[in-house]
C-alpha cells in the first residue's frame, strides 16, 4: 500500500498529460538547479582531463561523483548541484543533476526524460515504512548529446547490449542507487529487454513494470519539476527532508554537515 496523501493535490486527483511528439532540443544554459557557472561546479569540471571526449569526461565525472557525494534520501528536487556538492550528499536525482551540470560546463547539451515511477519501486529501501511512500515517484532521467545522438544516462557506460554482458543487476537495496548501477549494467525503462534486476552475469535492469507514465523531454530538470510538481507536497518534504537529507542509502544517517 503507498501514500497518496503526501502527494501534491495537483497531481494526486489525476494523471498528468502524456507528451506531445514535438522534438526537444536540450541545452547548455545554466538553471537555477543546474548551476555550473558556481566555483564548486567548475572545481569539479577543472578535475576532469581535457584531453578525453566527451563521454570520457562525464564518466570521469560520475565516477567522482559516485565516490564523494554520499547517497542520501533527500527530497528536494530544486536544490541546486552547487549545495549538492557542498553537502557531499545527495538522492540519486540530486547526483544525477550534478552530472549534467558539469555536461553543461564542459558544452554537452542536456535534456530530461520525466518518468512517473511506481512507489512500490522503493519498498526494498523503506521495508518497514511502505505506507508513507507516495504512490508514484516523479524521477528525471537525463539525456546528454553525443556525436550527434542523446545518450540516456543508462548508456553512458555503453550499449543495452555492451551493459548487459556485464555482471551483476541491480536489487535497489542498500548503498548502491541508480546513479551508481548505470555505470555497470543494463537499466531499461521500455521493456526492450525482457529481463529481471535479480543480478547475475549477464543481468538486464528492466523497470519498465514499474513506470506508470512516460512524461516526455523537457529542456532542464527545472523545466520538468515547474510543470509537474516535486513528488512530496510541501508540507511533507518539509518534515521529511531534515531526516531523509541524512539517512545514507543502505545505512543510517549521514553525519556529515
């Protein structure tokens, strides 16, 4: 059973339109979430070699972002990827911001993809609070332009079929979130790989069971969130993120400040 009760009013008496069919070009423009012109951005960018491609970069990048901002279960969406990484914490949305803030700085335009998840997506991490999590969870999965193509962040790493051939799946279980099972196996959305997250070599992460609605492209995450709203309504995530901002995925609270 999930909660409909912590959802916005907006969103709960309703789905949202499904997307129009109108291409979405991305950007490279700083929002107020994706705040790459900030120094503890452009730090970040000044770590990365220049001499790599692009795709070299971002995955340099996802690799210090993985191992230096703690995953948390924070729920404010709009924070920006400069706090985020003054924090050295973030959800598994806020690390996939800072990722594309830095793709912006480096000239990758970027774009996301707005997915409406199942809440019951989320039960193995909240086992003994399934009635407080929100029925469905708005996640932005971003895009970036590649040699001419958008690229998910599912297939930074490679191919659904190079990603595949991997090891292991992905359980959605202690400290490993999205944003770290991207950088080694397969994660789907569109049921194009008929295959569970159970692990094992050659494993397929296919969520598509748990997507309820398939928003369509928006320019920024900013653009996303101001449409549709954040997943918790204000009250919620104000009463939720003070402890939710510090509980470590797979653990207890991060003790960082």
């Amino acid at each position: 059973m999930t909660s409909r009760l912590l959802m916005p009013c907006r969103r709960a008496g309703g789905d949202p339109v499904a997307p129009g069919t109108e291409p979405v070009p991305g950007s490279t423009h700083p929002t107020p979430i994706l705040d790459w012109t900030h120094p503890n951005v452009t730090a970040l960018v000044e770590r990365i070699p220049t001499e790599d491609t692009a795709r070299d970069s971002l995955r340099v990048a996802h690799g210090i972002i993985a191992r230096e901002v703690r995953p948390v279960y924070s729920v404010d969406d709009l924070r920006s990827t400069s706090r985020t990484l003054a924090l050295r914490r973030g959800s598994c949305s806020q690390r996939m911001a800072v990722l594309e803030a830095v793709a912006r700085a480096i000239a990758v335009p970027t774009r996301v993809r707005g997915l409406l998840v199942d809440g019951v997506f989320w039960y193995p991490r909240f086992p003994r609070l399934k009635p407080l999590v929100p029925e469905r969870v708005l996640l932005a999965w971003p895009e970036f332009l590649l040699d001419g193509d958008w690229v998910p962040i599912a297939e930074l790493f490679g191919s659904p079929d190079e990603m595949s051939a991997a090891s292991g799946g992905f359980t959605n279980k202690g400290g490993e979130t999205l944003f770290d099972a991207v950088a080694r196996t397969a994660v789907d959305w569109d049921g194009h790989a008929a295959a569970s997250c159970d692990g094992g070599p050659g494993a397929v992460c296919d969520l598509s069971d748990h997507l309820r609605l398939d928003l369509g492209h928006f320019t920024s995450r900013d653009e996303l969130f101001a449409r549709h709203g954040q997943t918790l309504c204000l009250p919620a995530r104000t009463l939720a993120e003070p402890v939710l901002g510090r509980w470590a995925a797979g653990g207890r609270a991060a003790r960082t400040a």
